[in-house]
C-alpha cells in the first residue's frame, strides 16, 4: 500500500474519533441543562399536586364552618319552634328545621368526598416525594459522572489532535490539500473502502480494472462516482 495512503487512513480514524469525542464533550452541557429542566418540571408538578391538597384542606375548613353555623342556626330553630303559638307557624318552622337538616346532611357528604380526596392525595405527596429524591440523587449522579469525565475526554482529545498533527505533517502536502477538499465536500469522509468491487462509501460498483489496480499497485485512486479516495483495508 502507498505509504501516504495508509497515513490517510490513519488519519481518518483519528479525525472520526476526535468527532466522536468533541460531540461527547459539546453535549455535556446541553444533557445537564436537559436534565435539570426535567427536575424542574418535576418539581412544579409535585409543587401543583401540593397546592391541590392545600386547596382541598381550605374548602373542607370552609365546608366544615359552614356546617357549624348551619348547626348554631338549627340549635335556634329548634328553640324557636317550642314558643311557637300557631299551626302555620310551626309548619313553616318545621320546613325551615328540615331545610336546614338537609343543607347539612349535603355539606357533611361533601365533608366526607373531600377527605377521602385529602387522604388519596396526601398519600400520592408521600409518594411523589419519595419518587423525586430519588430521581434528583439519580439526576446529581449523573450530571457529576458527565462532570467528572471532560478531563478524561479532554486529555483524550489533546492526544488525538497531537497525531492528526505529526500525521498531517508527513503526508505529501498536495495529496493532504486533495484529502482536505474531498474531506469538506464529503462530510469529513474523503477515504472510502473499496470491498467486493464496491466503494463502501456510495455503494457502485468499481470498474473490474481499476479493482485490479487496486489490488496490484500503489498508485493513488479515486473513485468514479463520489471521488472519495479508494483504499482496500489491510489483513490486521
């Protein structure tokens, strides 16, 4: 194999890897911001579930004053209707007793339709608390674990650009500025395998002779059809 060749492929790699590591590194920040915008929602959820129970609590509180005057008041009623001196006077009193009986008899159903609410989600509150501790300790590891890794991939990337560089600066500088062109038009792919008689990069067929050559000689190549540099892969 040319000898260039095999350090463009080598260069190849390494520039894919740096991608692969910068791409890592850029979405660190953006997972973490991710992240926390999901503990928040999950936080103004729980914050509207407790208001929910808050509201609850005050409508009982409410229902349950109400329910005491309506007893202070029927107390009275019913005072009232021992003085009463005439029929028609006592039967309106007893509708008024009645009225009132019943007003109550609602409210204490609705007394009892809140608590069972209350205690449904008082219980879910419970829940959902114990859910969001651990979700934030399982969000806070792992903002830290993506954290604590940019060192590593940093390093890991000064590595890499050292190579691209020492590669870059033994390799013919007409076929690198040729590798550069092909590299920007291709997406950063400006080496393609050439396997079965195909470029592994846009899958049509090689010519049987160029094939050949391939095969034989160490003649730089390209490919006919996307003008990505052909190479035939080393036995490791």
């Amino acid at each position: 194999m040319n000898p260039d060749l095999r350090k463009l492929i080598a260069l190849q790699d390494i520039e894919k890897n740096i991608s692969v590591l910068h791409k890592k590194v850029s979405e660190i920040p953006v997972k973490t911001s991710d992240l926390e915008a999901a503990a928040q929602r999950a936080k103004a959820a729980h914050e509207d579930r407790v208001a929910l129970v808050r509201e609850l609590a005050n409508r009982r509180r409410t229902l349950e004053g109400e329910v005491e005057l309506a007893r202070a008041k029927l107390s009275r009623l019913k005072e009232q209707l021992m003085a009463v001196k005439t029929n028609k006077e006592y039967t309106a009193m007893l509708s008024e007793i009645k009225t009132a009986e019943t007003r109550i008899g609602d409210e204490e159903d609705k007394i009892l339709d809140l608590m069972e609410e209350l205690e449904s989600g008082e219980n879910a509150i419970k829940l959902a608390e114990t859910e969001m501790r651990r979700e934030r300790a399982a969000i806070d590891d792992e903002i830290r674990r993506m954290k604590e890794d940019i060192p590593a991939l940093e390093r890991e990337l000064d590595i890499l650009r050292g190579e691209k560089t020492a590669i870059e600066a033994g390799v013919d500088p007409e076929l690198m500025d040729h590798y550069r062109r092909i590299s920007d038009a291709r997406k950063g792919i400006a080496l393609a395998e050439a396997k079965d008689e195909l470029c592994c990069a846009c899958h049509i067929r090689i010519r049987p002779q160029m094939y050949a050559d391939l095969l034989l000689t160490e003649t730089i190549m390209f490919c006919d059809s996307c003008s990505r540099i052909l190479f035939i892969r080393e036995e490791s």
